[in-house]
C-alpha cells in the first residue's frame, strides 16, 4: 500500500512562461505545499487517451502464487492534458539526470542489480 502524508511547508519556488509578469516574461510562482498530502509509490501506470495522458500510482504489487495473477491497487490518480505531461517528462528527465550526477547511474534491470551488488566471496 502507499504511503500518505502530509508535508511540511516548503520555500520552492518554479517559473514559468504562462503569465508573464517581468522583465525576462516569466512569472515567479510561490509554492505552498504546507497542506498537501504525500504519496509514497513504488509503481506507476501510464496510459492516454487521445485527451489525456494518466499517472495511476499504486504501492508494491501484490501476487497471487496460487492463482498466478497480481493485484495491483491504484492509491491516486493524476490526469494531465499532453502538454503538462510532456513538461513533467522534461521535468523529471532534467531531475534524473542531476540525480545520477549526484549518485550515480541506476539500473533499472533489477537482474543486473542483484548481480553487481551481490557480495564477493573470498
């Protein structure tokens, strides 16, 4: 299951070019996320529609040995028009990019994971 909390206020702050209010045209925003609830996810769906793009996010999934199926439980959805969803992709490969620079490249093969973590004999 996911995760909710609530978060703390955060000083973030995000430009963008929609009401452009200085010099430079860009709008600064302030963010008051004091209120918002936190969803901790280990999955997400993504799906469209020829409107929408969907972010089904869902905790660990959850399999059924006996039956040979999953169950996997939507805790939230976000539904976003296809320009906000290709600003989010942007968004969060800038934020990936800066992560890795930071700590390293992730592999995503979870294969290749276990192989290069696995402890050395001697």
């Amino acid at each position: 299951m996911a995760t909710k909390k609530t978060a703390g206020k955060s000083n973030s702050t995000a430009t963008s070019a929609v009401a452009p209010t200085d010099q430079a045209g860009q709008l600064r925003l302030m963010i008051d996320d004091e209120e918002t609830p936190l969803l901790y996810s280990t999955t997400v769906r993504v799906w469209h529609s020829p409107e929408e793009i969907n972010l089904d996010f869902a905790g660990p999934i959850r399999p059924n040995r006996e039956q040979k199926t999953a169950r996997l439980r939507v805790d939230q959805r976000v539904v976003l028009n296809p320009w906000a969803a290709k600003r989010l992709a942007l968004a969060l490969n800038q934020a990936m990019a800066r992560y890795e620079q930071t700590y390293g490249l992730l592999e995503l093969d979870e294969r290749k994971r276990r192989k290069n973590s696995a402890p050395k004999r001697s």
